[in-house]
C-alpha cells in the first residue's frame, strides 16, 4: 500500500504539488510499470502537444492580416492584464 490520500494524489496530478523520485518510483511500482513506460508516455505526450502548437501556429499565421490581428490581441489581453 501506498498510503497516500485521494487529496494529495488530486494535488500531484493538478500540479500542486511536486511528487519526489521515490514517491514515483512506489507508484509506478504499485501500477506494475517501469521508468521506461514513464518516459515512453511522457514522450508521447509531449510529441502530441508539439504537433497540435505547430498546427495552431500554421492556422493563426496563414496570412500577415491574421498574424497581425494575433499579436493585438495578445497586446490588448496583456495591456488590460496590469
């Protein structure tokens, strides 16, 4: 048994709060899984989100009009931020 509650599990996940190497290491023990799986679904992840930014960006940019229009409304949101 891990003994780790519900809440601080919601914690990790929410990113609240950092899990240790060895709290990791237990878990993915207790799942039956290995460093390798860990970095494999990382990788795979991150790949997937590198691929959807590289389509958002070739969508927002087609044009200059729309690259333009982009960076306002990020200078609009930021100004209106302070």
């Amino acid at each position: 048994m891990l003994h780790i509650s519900q809440q601080q599990i919601s914690r990790y996940e929410r990113g609240i709060t950092s899990v240790s190497i060895e709290t990791l290491d237990a878990i993915l023990n207790k799942l039956g899984k290995d460093w390798s799986d860990f970095f494999f679904k990382v990788i795979a992840n991150y790949s997937d989100e590198v691929a959807e930014i590289k389509l958002q960006d070739n969508f927002l940019f087609q044009d200059k009009k729309s690259k333009y229009s982009y960076y306002d409304k990020l200078k609009f949101r930021a100004l209106h931020e302070l």
